[in-house]
C-alpha cells in the first residue's frame, strides 16, 4: 500500500528553534495514518490468531484428527462418539460458489462489454447504477426473494424439493454480478483505445476485435473480478442458508438439500456453549474459510501479475 | 484500477473494525456502569430501582422477552431500568450468562443440558413460560394424527411416503431444526423419545417463519412449530389422538412442551429481579404471555424437572 506520507519529507527544526506549521501538520498527519496501519494490522492479526486458537484446538487437544475433519463424509456433533465429518460442507461451498461462478461470469462479462464498446453512454448513465444497486441488496432480502421465488419455481420445474445447490448458486450469482461487471468493466475501459483503433484499420470487425482482441487482452482482470466473486459467494452465509435446505450429506442431485460452511456455522454457532468441542469445531470450519479466502487473496495477486506482464 | 478497488475494500474494512472496536468498548463500559449502578441501588433499597438489564439467548423467547421489557420500561416506577434483549440461540445465552456477559440468559433448555454441572450450580432458573409445540405438516399429506411410533418412523427415515402412516402417496420432506438447537431438543425428548439424525435430503432450518414457510408450500413436508405460529395455511397434527391445545399442556395430557427459561447467574441484580418479577406478574402471566402463544407457568398442573420426571402439584 502506498502511503501518501512518503512524497514530503519532514523538514528540520526551523532556525528559530520553534517548529514550522507545516512540519507539525506532517507529524501529526503520519502519526494518524500509522495509528490507523497499525491498528489495522492488529485486527486482522488478532482476528487470525483468535480463529487459529479456537480453530485448532479440536485438533490439537480435544482428539479430532485433520483427517477426518477434511475428508469425513459424517457430521454428527451431538452423536456418541461425535463425528465432525465437514466434507459435506466443504463441497457445497465449492459447488455451490463455482456454479455461481458459471453463471454470473458469462453475464457479467457481457454486460461489461456491452457497457464498454456497444452503448457506453447508456451503459455509464443507466446499466452501471443498475448493477452496482444490485450489491447494495442486503443478502437476507436475496435469501427471501430466492426461498419465495427461485425455490417454488425450481420445485414446479424440476424434480425434488426445490430447495439445493442450484437454487442456492442462482441467489448466489445475482449476488457476485456486481462485483465480476465492476471489474471486467474497468478492465476493458483501461485497455489502449490504439489496440482497438489498430484492429478496426485492418478490416477486422466488432465482433472479431471483441472476441479475438479485446476478450483475450482483459481476460486475467476479467478472471480477478470471477475469482473475488467466488470469494464472495464462498464466504456469503445468510442468503445461502434460506434456500440451500442445510442437511449436512453430499447432496444426489443439484435439488436435493445441502450445506455450506457458512450456512453450518451460522445455524449452530448460537446454539453451541463457548469452550465446547461442537463450538470448537464450528471454529476449526471458520478457520477453514479462512483459509480459503487466503488462497483467493493468492489466486488474485497471480492474475494481477500476469496482467502487468 | 484495481489498486483503487482493493484500497477502497481495505478503508471500508478498517473503517468497520474501528466501528466494531467502539461498538465493542462501549458495551464493555456499559456493562460496568450498569453492575456498579444496580449494585449500588440494592443497597439505598426503596428508592426506584435503576440500571441496566442484558438478556441474551433463544430466538424462541426473544419476542416475549422483548414485549415485556418494553412494556416494562415504560412503566413509570421503572424508567430508569433499561432491558435490552438480544436473541442468538440458547447457547449463546447459556454461556454469556454463566461468564458474566449478560445479566439474563434466555433458554429453552435447562442448563444442565448444556453446561457442565459446575457451571450449571452457579446459576438460578426462573422459568417463565411453557412453550408446546405441534408436528405441522402440508394440507395435502392427508393425516391429522400421528402415533409416537409414526413419528419416530418418519424422523429417522424408516417411513419415507406418507402411505406408510395412512396418508396420501406423497414422498414425505422432513422441515428439521439444527441438530443443536433448543426446540429440536424438546421435540425429541417428548414427542419422540430419542435423539434422530439429519437424514439425506431433509432440511433444516432455525427460524420458526421460515419452517412455517416451506412446509406451507412444499407438498408432503412434515415440521415442528410453537402452538404460537399454527395458522390455516399448515395443517397441526394431533399425537397419540390428543389435540395440541393449552388445557392438554397443562395438565400434559399433551406432552410435547417445555419451559422458556431465565437464568441470573446467583441472585439476580435489583433491575433484573425487578424485570423478572415483572414477568411473573399475572397481568403479563395472562396477558402478554398467553397472547404471544405461550402457556402460563401458573396454569400448569404438573412440574418437570431437568431429567423429564413429571409431577402433579
């Protein structure tokens, strides 16, 4: 992070013995923005060292072994001995963010494109507002409108209850449009207008310098805006968990109810004692998620430099 | 561009961790302004009591719990009591009240359930209200009543269409609660008489609107709710022939109910004794109480303790 402290240096004491005005407002500026650095990076410190301490400590003193956590297809936490299979979960966090994915992608995509090179004066003044309403949704709303709208039509529909993956990755999609538009869009708008220019005086087409030009330039941004959008998706409770059915199994079919992380975590949290082995290992989940969200940060940080390649 | 994107992300972050960290000291400050207030107060006994109430826990007696409290502060010999009531499940309350985090810790389980026996020593049970619940299901299962023995079938997955029980030829959905959860607990202990896993495919739910919701559309879908939420659009089902209403509760002709629980952590502060007592009071007793679908403590014939032994008073 760049801190805009560093362009102007402190002067010395003036002559006069005094300080000057300006290398006052300089110390006392640098001051506020490393308090704020600093508190900054002790939140996000103690916050990975909270969620590490009460995350490993099923692992490390209460018995559980890595193993099963990861790959357990069996979460009974009430049971005798209780089992904290979380691999039911993990995958529909997967599934259900990368289907998301799949489907907000394709569309996103689109919409920058067409707010970028087809209508941009319409797509600045009218479609971008739109969009970025969309991320101004609370998600609980995104989970009603999906349990009383998106469910009873998959339910109609399909065979099952209506209720699964596919219903949860519908909301979810909707959820992460702004978020892979906002980003393809600044993507395609940074591209030289030379590259564009130079494609059209060769007799190339639109279609033919979008598909074939424009596309495969911005394609590492538009991956960044795809994968914040899974990160999102992944880490999005409340919405998930209204229409997904939370039954901790791997589902059989997309319409046949499943969990989340996040969905488990939030529905037995409150119900769990602090300092009990179940609460424990909701804590090792959360540590997982956050673990994810590290490999995301990862992930993102690589496209972006391949784009400055 | 991106630069900017993530900038504005990391501002947005830090400006809600410094929010978080004020909201945080805040309340760690009025919590001890209010144990040192109502502390003092106990103490000039007489004058009106002041200070400052936090209960925490079930989502089931949070609206109550609320009503009251409200009702309770505008009362003029209480002005200077605030009650704040917060949900969050019967965990949550059970734990914040045995560390000292709230003054109040809603449940709809004893704690003996939940904590250990050392834990669970050091804290008072006032049980403020019954809470009976009904197994609901879809208009169309065709089946009003339902032996023990047809519900254990059909919530460990041995009956799997409701022909099995006599109904309709309808897959059968199970609307469950969380495994962990208070209401799931008392519907096990009593309707059942055993504990039952999630099964492939059933859902789950914590909020009672949301079970309500799903089982009211999705055909063949069995769930359990408080006697508080029935309605026309799902169909309550009688067990072993007895119709779930209040005078089968109290005399537990009906067995399928348990108490809401508020537990001090040793004698309750003089706010806090103040609001609970509140709350036994006959007028809320028979006013907010039962309009909110619970059943008066006082009304019950017969006590249970936290092992499930009934006895006639």
């Amino acid at each position: 992070m760049n801190l805009p402290v560093t362009n102007k240096q402190g002067g010395p004491p003036g002559k006069s013995g005094k300080w000057g005005k300006h290398v006052i407002e300089e110390a006392r500026g640098r001051a506020f923005v490393y308090f704020c650095v600093l508190l900054m990076v002790v939140t996000i410190f103690s916050i990975v060292f909270f969620i590490a301490s009460r995350g490993l400590t099923p692992f490390i003193s209460q018995g559980v072994s890595v193993k099963d956590m990861l790959f357990g297809l069996k979460w009974k936490p009430e049971g005798n001995p209780p089992l904290f299979g979380a691999l039911p979960f993990l995958f529909g966090s997967f599934v259900t963010s990368v289907l998301a994915a799949l489907i907000a992608a394709p569309l996103g995509f689109c919409a920058s494109i067409f707010m970028t090179e087809i209508m941009p004066k319409f797509g600045r003044t009218a479609l971008q507002p739109a969009i970025e309403l969309l991320a101004g949704i609370p998600s609980v709303v995104y989970g009603f409108v999906g349990l009383s709208v998106v469910v009873p039509f998959l339910r109609d529909v399909f065979p099952g209850q209506g209720i699964g993956i596919l219903a949860g990755a519908i909301v979810l999609s909707v959820m992460i449009l702004p978020t892979v538009t906002t980003i393809g869009t600044d993507a395609l708008r940074s591209l030289p207008s030379g590259l564009k220019e130079g494609s059209y005086a060769l007799g190339a087409t639109r279609w033919q310098t979008i598909y074939r030009l424009i596309l495969p330039t911005a394609l590492p941004s538009l991956l960044t805006g795809v994968v914040l959008g899974i990160a999102r998706a992944f880490g999005e409770a409340l919405a998930v968990q209204m229409v997904i059915g939370n039954a901790p199994h791997i589902p059989r079919s997309l319409f046949e109810s499943a969990t989340t992380l996040t969905s488990i975590i939030t529905l037995e949290m409150g119900n769990t004692t602090s300092g009990s082995l179940h609460n424990n290992a909701l804590w090792s989940l959360a540590l997982i998620l956050l673990l994810m969200t590290f490999l995301f940060v990862f992930v993102v940080r690589m496209l972006e430099r391949r784009v400055k390649r | 561009m991106k630069g900017d994107f993530f900038e504005m992300k990391m501002k947005k972050t830090l400006l809600t961790t410094l929010a978080l960290a004020f909201a945080f000291s805040l309340a760690a400050c009025g919590n001890n302004d209010n144990n040192s207030n109502a502390g003092s107060n106990n103490s000039s006994s007489g004058a009106a009591v002041s200070g400052q109430v936090i209960a925490v826990g079930s989502s089931a007696l949070q609206p109550l719990a609320q009503g009251v409290a409200d009702k309770f502060m505008a009362e003029d010999a209480y002005k200077n009591v605030s009650v704040t009531v917060q949900a969050g499940g019967s965990g949550t309350g059970l734990s914040q009240v045995s560390d000292g985090q709230a003054d109040i810790g809603n449940s709809d389980i004893f704690a003996e359930e939940k904590l250990d026996a050392d834990k669970s020593a050091e804290l008072i049970d006032h049980k403020v209200a019954v809470v009976a619940m009904a197994a609901v299901v879809h208009k169309d299962v065709g089946v009003d009543n339902l032996t023990k023995q047809q519900l254990v079938d059909i919530f460990t997955g041995k009956a799997t269409n409701w022909k099995d029980v006599g109904g309709a030829d309808q897959a059968i959905v199970i609307v469950n609660r969380p495994s962990s959860s208070g209401t799931r607990a008392t519907f096990e202990a009593f309707a059942l008489g055993t504990k039952t896993e999630d099964l492939q495919g059933s859902i789950q739910e914590d909020s009672s609107g949301t079970v309500k919701k799903l089982v009211a559309e999705t055909p063949g879908a069995i769930g359990y709710l408080a006697l508080s939420y029935l309605d026309d659009s799902i169909v309550a089902l009688n067990y072993e022939g007895v119709e779930p209403t209040t005078d089968n509760v109290t005399t537990n002709a009906y067995p399928v109910w348990a108490y809401e629980h508020m537990y001090t952590k040793g004698e309750p502060s003089a706010a806090a004794k103040a609001y609970l007592d509140y709350i036994m009071s006959d007028a809320v007793q028979n006013g907010d109480v039962v309009e909110q679908g619970f059943v008066p403590v006082s009304s019950m014939k017969v006590d249970r303790d936290a092992e499930g032994n009934v006895t006639n008073k």
